[in-house]
C-alpha cells in the first residue's frame, strides 16, 4: 500500500476580488486580499501560480516558495509578494 503525501499539486481558487484599500481608524483593520499557503512537508514547496482576469490575459508561472512546516501568506494587493513589481 502506498503512503498517501498530505496537500495536491494542482488547487484552484475561483476568489480574488480586492476590496477598497481604506483603513479605518476606529478598528485599524485594512481591507485585503491574500493567498495563505501551508507546508506541512520537511522541505520548501516550491509552487507555480498561474491568475487568471476576467478582462485581460492571465499572468501565468508566478513562482512561490512555502518553507518547511510553515504557512506563508502571499498578500495580492503587494505584487512584490508574487514576483511583481
């Protein structure tokens, strides 16, 4: 019987809506979108991200690395996160 790995190598989001970028003072909360990976495995998840728009052309092998037994949160709203600029 072979041992089954926890997590899959293929996930789908169908959620990426960025809301207003606002604070509000009175609760010092930020409105945003993010990505928020888990690597339960002893080493780095190296992942590939393809995002796909509703009005243009996806932006396609945006390359990710998780650490070893960490969550990572990839924030949408700061493209630096995702290998943007």
């Amino acid at each position: 019987m072979s041992e089954k790995k926890e997590g899959s190598k293929v996930w789908y989001f169908a959620d990426g809506y960025l809301p207003l970028k606002e604070k509000n003072n009175e609760i010092n909360f930020e409105g945003h979108e993010a990505i928020m990976i888990l690597n339960c495995n002893d080493k780095s998840a190296n992942i590939k991200m393809d995002i796909f728009f509703e009005d243009r052309e996806p932006v396609t092998d945006i390359l990710l690395v998780v650490p070893a037994r960490r969550v990572k949160c990839f924030r949408m709203d700061r493209p630096e996160e995702i290998g943007g600029g």
